[in-house]
C-alpha cells in the first residue's frame, strides 16, 4: 500500500485492518433496507450519549469515535454484530441485528 494512502487511512482509523469492515458499512448506508436502518438508528442514539462521540474530525468534519476513530455515520451501518469497542450497541443488536441478515439463501 502506497504510504500517502497509510497516512490517510492511519489519520481516520486507529485500526487499519477495519478499512474492509468500514468500506461495507459505506455501501450499506447508501442504500439501507428499513431493518438496517432501524438498526443504525437505534445504534446512533446511542453514540451520541457516548462520551467518546466527537461531533467533528478535524480532517473530515464528520462525527466519530473517539475510541476506535470510526466515522459513526457510516459504522452505525456495521453489519458485525455489537461492533463497538465499548460493547454499548449489544442491547440493541440483540433486538434488531437479526433481522438485517439474510435468512434465505440466494444466488445474491
């Protein structure tokens, strides 16, 4: 990996080997079904009362974590389950993570 691209990704996540996990939430979140987006909303009322949320990063100007340096409006859309470092989205998993996952198996 180029280093410009290090830098980059080393100054918006803590953990760089989540950038595959993130990039999924990115492309959820573009186009969410209503279980997920429930779900990123009941994850997101959450982080707002987390005293790690930050409502602004210098580089981007997105909200994030202050814990695991997550952008938050994309990895509310996180399809692992409880994937907050601080296990604060358990609760609400529990109830609506099961139903943004695939049940039938398909050729998609």
């Amino acid at each position: 990996m180029d280093l410009g691209i290090k830098k980059i990704i080393s100054g918006l996540v803590k953990d760089p080997s989540k950038v595959i996990t993130i990039a999924d939430a990115w492309i959820t979140a573009s186009n969410p079904t209503k279980p997920q987006k429930e779900l990123a909303e009941a994850r997101w009322n959450i982080c707002i009362q987390c005293p790690e949320f930050r409502a602004k990063r210098d580089i981007t100007g997105d909200p994030y974590c202050n814990d695991c340096g997550c952008p938050l409006q994309k990895k509310i859309f996180s399809k692992t389950f409880n994937e907050c470092p601080l296990g604060k989205w358990r609760e609400v998993d529990e109830a609506l993570w099961p139903s943004t996952q695939k049940n039938k198996k398909t050729i998609l």
